[in-house]
C-alpha cells in the first residue's frame, strides 16, 4: 500500500485478513510518517465527538491514524459523525474502520462508501482459495510451494489462516533451496491438523495440566516434531512476558506497538495471565529452555523433556 486513504473502510468477518489489513494502513502512513499517533477504539465504546477531537489538528503538526474495530457497534449519532467526517476528512487524521458485514451497522456501510472511503473486503476464503493463500504466504517470503506440498500443508495445519501464514513463515524460514516440496511439509508439520503446538502451549498456561499432557502425547504419536511443540511453549510465555510488563498507561494501538502483537492476541494473552507472576514466567521459560536443549539433541527422550517442561509450567503459573 503506497499511500493510506484518508478513510478506509474494511469489510468482512475474516479476523486475521482484517488485523493484517488495519497493519497495512497503519504501516502505510508511518512509512511517511513514522511519528503517527494510533488510537485503537472499540466501535461499542466511542463517544459523540471523541472522531472530532481525533482528527482535529495537532498543535506539532503530527499525524493521526484513528482505528475503530467492531464498527457495527457505533452508536448512531456516532455513525452521523463518521459518515459526515468521510466526506470531508481532515489533512493530517487517517480513518480505518473494521465491519465484519451483515446487517448490523449497515447504515454505516452504506453512508462511508457513498461519502467516498475506500473498501477493503475480507471474505473467509473458500476451500480452494486457501491454497491460493498459502502459495501468495510463500511467495511473500521470496519462496514458492509446489501444488502437492501447498495441499499437504493445509490438510496438516487445518483451515486457521493464523497457523497456516505462521506455517507458511516457518517453512521459508527452516527449509533450503526456492521451491518449497511435500517432503518439507511432511519433516514439519505432519500430525498438526489434530493438534498444534499452539493448542498445547494455550492449554500448559491456563494451568490445564492434564489436557496439555494428553495433547503433548498425541501429537508425538502422530509426527509433531517436538521442536515444534517447544517453540510454542516458549512464544506463549514470552507472550506472557510481554503484555505482563507492559506499562499499565498503555492502551489500544500504543500497547500493540509496544508488545508487537495484533489487539486480538493482546486480549488473549490478558485472559490467560491470571495466575501468573513473574517469577512464575522467568521459572518456567527456564523450563522450556531446558527442555529446548533436550528435544535438540541434550536428552535420550524428547517426550520425557516436553511433559516434563508442562508440569513445570502448571506449577509456575501459580508463583506470584
């Protein structure tokens, strides 16, 4: 995206293509504006007004990027104010607003596109189309997949357009050569369209002992390589770590910039640190680091090493 739009509108219930839409405009002004000021909004919790005293100029000249998600849930003297303020948006303020479609807050729709914003549509991808996405994932690495390969990974990694671009990164990363084979596919990611490494790191940092084991169990017995599993653990905690020690001040796009994550996996990660301290978190990523070291090469068991680095990890999550 060479130059944002003034007033963005982007449609669709596909959560992922949405966040990686509002990161494009987001990107796409800080690329000629690094200083830009994000305010991410909540579509049920913006107040008449607060557009008005977002966009208004800045006494520094800075630039503004107003994100409001969940745009089906303003309320309607809000959607006047928006649908007014597209057709006459101010100089140095961007709007990108989120609506998954339907029918509610379809007056919005309607007014912004008439008033002249413009529409990115985010539809789930069908079936075939995610093979589509999974070959333009690889290209967006400088890599290609074959055909064969692309159906393997996806028949591995399920439907979650999460996991499979995460995939998709992974494999560019770890695998030789331009083209990206079935063999590769098979080495990383066989077994994962039953359980993940994600699901297993989710489960060990809610403190749900038992479910974490049997999953851990059960991707081994089906090719998940442990390595794999390990590298889970450790971006769960460190996601922990991070929205944690974040400073208590930040909000929205500023805590989204600061942690590096999209706003969905912020609000994630905050269900899932009740519990957990952090002597808790140091404690267990040593744990994991342990267990890193094993699973490579350290240890006669990879299997011992991964529900041993579980256990402790339960265990941590209390120590506050």
């Amino acid at each position: 995206m060479a130059n944002a739009a003034p007033v963005t509108l982007i449609v669709g219930d596909e959560e992922f293509l949405a966040d990686r839409a509002v990161r494009a405009v987001v990107a796409a002004v800080r690329a000629e504006d690094p200083g830009a000021e994000v305010h991410d909004l909540q579509g049920g919790k913006v107040e008449p007004g607060e557009l008005t005293g977002l966009t208004s100029p800045s006494l520094f000249g800075d630039r503004s990027i107003i994100v409001i998600r969940a745009a089906q849930d303003l309320p309607k003297d809000v959607v006047a104010e928006v649908v007014k303020y597209t057709a006459r948006p101010a100089d140095e303020a961007v709007l990108v607003l989120a609506h998954p479609g339907g029918v509610k807050g379809k007056a919005l729709v309607d007014g912004v596109k008439k008033a002249g914003a413009d529409v990115v549509t985010v539809a789930k991808p069908a079936k075939g189309e995610r093979l589509d996405f999974i070959k333009a994932e690889v290209r967006g690495e400088g890599r290609t997949i074959s055909p064969a390969a692309a159906q393997a990974l996806l028949e591995a990694v399920g439907s979650d357009l999460r996991e499979l671009s995460a995939a998709c990164g992974q494999l560019a990363f770890d695998t030789q050569g331009k083209n990206i084979d079935e063999a590769a596919v098979a080495r990383y990611y066989r077994g994962r369209a039953e359980v993940s490494g994600f699901t297993i790191a989710d489960l060990a940092v809610e403190g749900r002992l038992g479910d974490a084991l049997e999953q851990v169990r059960w991707a081994l017995a089906t090719g998940v390589a442990p390595v794999l599993i390990v590298s889970a653990l450790a971006g769960g905690l460190r996601s922990l770590a991070k929205v944690g020690g974040a400073p208590r001040n930040l909000r929205g796009g500023q805590l989204a910039s600061h942690v590096g994550m999209p706003p969905w996996k912020i609000d994630r990660v905050r269900r899932q640190l009740g519990g957990w301290g952090p002597e808790g978190i140091s404690a267990a990523l040593q744990a994991v680091a342990v267990a890193d070291e094993q699973v490579k090469g350290g240890g006669a068991d990879p299997g011992y090493a991964l529900e041993k680095a579980v256990h402790t990890i339960v265990a941590s999550r209390t120590a506050r």
